[in-house]
C-alpha cells in the first residue's frame, strides 16, 4: 500500500533511536560524574566494556600518609596509616583512598575487605574499606587499643579517667554504638568480637595476673571470666571454631567454651621477640636469654601439634603470615618460608628491602617490606 512504511525500514528507524537515546544518557552520565566530582566511577563504569585482563601487581607503593607507617593487606588492597591519615592503593599502585588526619601513634589493622586505624594514646578513629570511609569516631577518651572482625564490627578500647580502668564500646558496621562495657576492676588492654558479631571478650590486667572476661552482646551481665594468676596475656584473638588463642608472655595458650584454659606451647627458658597467626598456624620468635640475638624460629598448628622449629643468631626486626607462607623481616635483610620453615627462594634486589622496618605477608608467596620512606613487593621466584 502507499505511504505504509516497510518492516526493514521501520526497523532501521528503531535502531537509529535506540542509539540516540543510548548516546544521550552516556552523555547525561559523563556530565553528572563531573560536576559531582566523582569522575573515578566514571572510569569504573567504562572499565565493563573494556577486555578483562590479568592484573599486574605493582612492584613499588608510594604511601604518603606521614611518619611511623603501619601497614594491612585489604583484601587485596594495601593500606598505610601514618601520622597524617590514611592511604589505600590498588594492586596496582593507584590511590583509590586517602582521608587526612593527624596521628601521633598510628595503628592499623584489617580482616577480610574491612579496616580500622586509630591512634593510640589519641581519640581518631576511622573505619574504612578500599573505596569509601565507613565511619569517623572520636573516642571520649585515650585510645588503648582497637580491633575489627570481618563484618567490620569494631571494638574500642579507652581509658576515661575517674574510677573507671577501661571502658570498651563496640560500633557495628554502620558506625553505630551498639555496646558499651565500663570496667571498674582491671585495667583494659584489648578486646575482641566473635565473627558473628554476637560476643565480646575482654582481656584486662588484675592485681593478680591476667584476666579475660566475657559477653554476650544480647545482656549486660558477665557471661564467663577466664583468670591467670601471676602472667601476662598481651594478645588474645578468636580462632575459627570459637576458641580464644591468648599470647603470653611465657606460653601459648587455648582457651575453649567451656572456659578450660590448654597450654599450646611453652616457653619459660625464652623470651618472646616475635609472633604471628592466622592462616591455620601460628609462628614464634624465641629469644635465648643470653647475649646478641640467637635463638630459635617456631611453627605449630592451631591445636598445638609443632611443624618445625630452627635457631637462628639475626635479629628479626617483624612477621607475618598469609597463605601458608611466613615472611621474616632481619636486621640484615629478608627471608620467607613455608609452614615448615623450608626457606623459599624469592625475586629480591639487594637494596629492595633495606631499611624496611616491618614486612607484610600479602598471600601468593608475595610480602610487602615497608617502612616511612619506602614500601616495595617481594615475589617468590616461581
């Protein structure tokens, strides 16, 4: 019939204003990220069209956060805390974070994609993960200590004077106050959340020795006090099937729901220069009481079964663990190993980690040696 459009036309003419239409929102799109500000998830939104290719870590990060840098690995991200904020990289070395604060004792720590930096003696506090700042806290009080489980749920420990020895308030993942514990016996020296955000355990220091008290975060009453007289316990942590693996100053020790305390590993012949845990084992830096820094490098799994155990006469400045590997920071240079302490070898040039005071286990065989004025990756050599 004349003047009745033709289907292939008609369907031409659909496309033609699909793709106007499609043009004009990208361009909406592009206009709104800009005068916003927020043209990083701009680029974001492009990288879906873009060809999926393996990501190259970065061999060097430049941190620039200040003075006294601690480092955590964020789920794949690196942060750095310092006397002036917070920074965190990508893989590949771009800022994808930076908040400024001052800081005159930074301190930082990470599980699974959730961090935590605060300043000891100080009141900032920043929760965060690797693109976005969840919550800013002021603590009422000087920070003691501070921890985060892997929701991000955190617990911070203050000292507010008067008759009180510590109190510990712990926010949820919105940054909300949802618990509140005022210690009016023994001084507070950390606290940890279980995974499922349900209970709280508190280590404080007694006339006595050392004592870890217990909540349920559903009742303001004392679930369960766990005491060990004469010795200090300096850290404790929450193992994956619930038990609380505390650190003391002579011993390993387990302690399980039924409050029965197990000694893990003993070492009252040695003085404790070191450790680190996580990752199905536990590793130890034993020093001789005797001259210079000989003395013996050990691990043993979580039920308290050794692995393997060597001496050593260097120094080892720090530790840490990750993915069945143990990086070792020394005095005069670095070293990693497996769960047995079979030495792997690693890509290192000779001044790549000089002058790094702290190591990082970041997973894969890869470490990261830092310190205030350089951070750099070290890879194992297959």
């Amino acid at each position: 019939m004349v003047g009745e459009e033709k289907p292939k036309n008609k369907r031409r003419r659909l496309i033609g204003i699909v793709c106007s239409l499609l043009s004009l929102t990208i361009l909406t799109y592009i206009a709104i990220m800009f005068i916003s500000g927020r043209q990083s998830e701009m680029f974001r939104f492009f990288g879906l069209f873009s060809s999926h290719e393996p990501v190259k870590m970065a061999d060097e990060y430049h941190f620039d956060v200040g003075r006294n840098r601690t480092f955590a690995d964020l789920d794949g991200s690196l942060a750095a805390a310092g006397t002036l904020g917070i920074q965190v990289l990508d893989t590949e070395g771009r800022e994808t974070l930076r908040d400024s604060f001052r800081m005159s004792n930074p301190a930082i720590c990470a599980q699974e994609g959730y961090a935590i930096a605060f300043d000891i003696s100080g009141t900032a506090v920043r929760v965060f993960s690797g693109e976005e700042i969840i919550t800013s806290i002021k603590a009422d009080g000087a920070i003691i200590s501070a921890s985060i489980n892997r929701n991000g749920w955190v617990s911070v420990c203050t000292q507010e004077g008067g008759t009180s020895k510590g109190v510990v308030t712990v926010y949820n993942a919105g940054g909300a106050a949802v618990y509140r514990v005022n210690l009016a016996t023994g001084y507070v020296l950390s606290a940890v959340l279980t995974p499922d955000n349900k209970s709280l355990a508190i280590l404080n220091l007694t006339d006595d020795g050392s004592r870890i008290t217990y909540y349920s975060l559903n009742s303001k009453d004392v679930d369960r006090v766990f005491d060990l007289p004469d010795r200090l316990i300096f850290e404790i942590c929450y193992l994956p099937g619930g038990d609380v693996l505390a650190i003391s100053t002579d011993s390993l020790l387990i302690i399980n729901k039924n409050n029965e305390g197990k000694e893990l590993y003993g070492f009252a012949d040695s003085r404790l220069g070191g450790y680190a845990t996580g990752n199905g084992f536990i590793a130890i830096y034993l020093l001789d009481y005797g001259v210079g820094h000989s003395g013996r490098l050990v691990t043993l799994k979580e039920d308290g079964n050794i692995l393997a155990e060597i001496e050593t006469d260097r120094e080892i400045v720090s530790l840490s663990s990750s993915d069945g590997y143990l990086a070792v920071l020394r005095s005069d240079g670095f070293a990693l190993y497996n769960t047995t302490l079979d030495e792997i070898p690693v890509l290192l040039e000779p001044a790549a980690a000089a002058g790094a005071t702290k190591v990082l286990a970041l997973g894969n065989g890869n470490s990261l040696a830092g310190s205030d004025h350089s951070a750099v990756v070290i890879r194992i050599e297959s």
